[in-house]
C-alpha cells in the first residue's frame, strides 16, 4: 500500500474544503492513466490531495464498487474523496457556475488537474479551454495531462473492461497497476465445497460491479491482515444447479471460520471455464486440479 492514514469521503453537496489539489472524472478501476492524473495532484505537499467524482449509476457495469474504488484511492495516497450527486440541479449547472460554485467556493481548489478530454457542467459545455479561461479570474492553476496509451491503445477503463471479457487477468492487472479484486463479506452458500472436502468462501456478486467471465481463477484472498493463495469460481455452479453469480473460493491450507468477516479476493490468472460435471467425484478431481495449478501461480 502507498497510502497510510484514512481519507476522508465526502457525500453531497453540503461540504465545505479549504487548500485543494483536485483532480475530476469516474476513476473507474483507477487505471494507469487515472494514476497519472492523481500522481500529479499529491505534487505540491502545500495542497490536500481531492478526487471529485459524480455518484456512481449502474447502467454500464463498473470495475470497482463505489466502496472498492474508495480503497485503491486511499492506498495511492489521496486524502480525500467529493462523491458529488449528479441529479436535476447539477446536471443543469452551466460550466462556470460549477468552476466557482463547486469548485471555487466549495471545494477551494488552488490546484487543478484534468485529463486533455475533460467535459463539465450542461451538455457537457465545458471543457479544459474553459478552465483556462477562468485561470486569473477564480485563482487556481490549471494542469492538463495526455491521455497515456500502452501497446499503441489508449488506457482507458472500456479497454480494461474489454480485457476483462477475453479473461486476460494478467493485462488487466498490468493496466490498473494493482490486481483487481472483488471484496465483501462472506456468506453462508451451500456447503457442497466442505462435503467434498474443499471448504469455500462465498461472496454474492455486487450489483452493477463488472466480473470476468465465468470461470476457475488463481487467486490471492486477503483476510484481516493475512494474505492467502486461493482458487475461485465465478459463476453460477451448474453441477449442481445453482443460479445466482457468485463467487466462491477455496483458501489455500485454511481452516478457520471466517463467516461473517470481510474478505478481498484478487485475481491473477484465468485457469479454465465454468464447467458442468457428470458427479460430484468428478468435480473433487478437477478442483485438487485447479488447486495445483493455482499453487504454482500465485
């Protein structure tokens, strides 16, 4: 981890900040290119390092959770966090009343850094000419970066996403500098793992969070302040007739009781498909075959 102390997350629009380096957009997956923009904003030690993101809607699937993200943002050392509502006030802001009523008088930004592709305010009327353009008058300074690009394609969380459909886990990881994960707490599922001697971790899918595609992985699983090898499932478990996506992972030479605690499993390497088994016994086989070959992994 990069970052140590706690960050502060901001809901709504009754907040009032002082002395802040801001940068603005989704942050996605906190990408390579995001890093960029955030590495930027924790340059000048004398401003507070401020991510400004609307609240999050569900219609595309997003790589992190709103809570997940909340964490990547805080390991890389940002120290506070403006979850602003995007509803039938805001989105009617016209460009410079959201530089000086959000950005000026709210969030006091001295400092501000933008992707060269940034759009703001009604329409999307505004754009990095327009934060030039207000320099002098509201006083902060204005950095623009370029979009960064990795094997002639721009980084951009759609190709991450893309990636992800392909169960291309290592480039995925590569791109989002850090292993993509999924945390929640575990869950009661229905114990045909510990029947079969493969005891299992189970999450429920989050909704609107982006999964690989169904399928064994090689995993690390972090609980508490222990790291873990694993092997988990994303799917639906056709062997025995399950239908809800979850997912579920056998914890490497672990045997504790961790109902109810709240786990991180990352993802490292795409191992097989989903499958449908003829027995159970069968099923036994194929995952002290998984667990194999997760070991060697990770």
């Amino acid at each position: 981890m990069e970052g140590t102390d706690r960050m502060e997350i901001i809901n709504g629009l009754d907040f009032q900040l002082q002395n802040s380096s801001v940068s603005l957009g989704k942050f996605d997956g906190v990408h390579r290119g995001h890093r960029f923009l955030l590495h930027e904003i924790q340059k000048n030690k004398s401003y507070i390092p401020t991510v400004f993101t609307f609240a999050m809607n569900t219609e595309i699937p997003k790589l992190y959770t709103q809570e997940e993200k909340n964490r990547v943002l805080e390991e890389i050392g940002i120290q506070r966090e403006v979850v602003f509502p995007f509803n039938e006030t805001t989105k009617h802001m016209s460009p410079e009343e959201f530089v000086e009523e959000i950005l000026v008088k709210k969030m006091d930004a001295k400092h501000i850094c933008v992707g060269k592709d940034f759009h703001f305010g009604k329409d999307r009327g505004g754009d990095i000419h327009t934060l030039e353009r207000f320099q002098k008058k509201y006083g902060y300074e204005l950095v623009t970066v370029p979009k960064l690009y990795d094997d002639g394609q721009v980084i951009s969380s759609t190709r991450v996403r893309a990636l992800m459909d392909q169960g291309n886990m290592r480039k995925v990881n590569e791109l989002l500098e850090r292993p993509f994960f999924v945390q929640g707490t575990v869950c009661h599922g229905e114990a045909l793992g510990r029947t079969i001697g493969f005891p299992t971790a189970n999450l429920l899918a989050p909704k609107g969070k982006k999964l690989p595609p169904f399928g064994v992985y090689a995993t690390k699983v972090h609980c508490g302040t222990k790291v873990y090898a694993g092997v988990t499932n994303v799917g639906n478990k056709p062997t025995v007739g399950s239908f809800a996506t979850g997912i579920e992972t056998c914890i490497l030479d672990f045997e504790k009781d961790i109902y109810g605690k709240e786990i991180q499993v990352e993802f490292y390497e795409f191992i097989r498909p989903e499958m449908k088994f003829a027995t159970l016994d069968d099923l036994k086989a194929q995952i002290a075959k998984d667990k194999s070959k997760a070991q060697r992994i990770v």
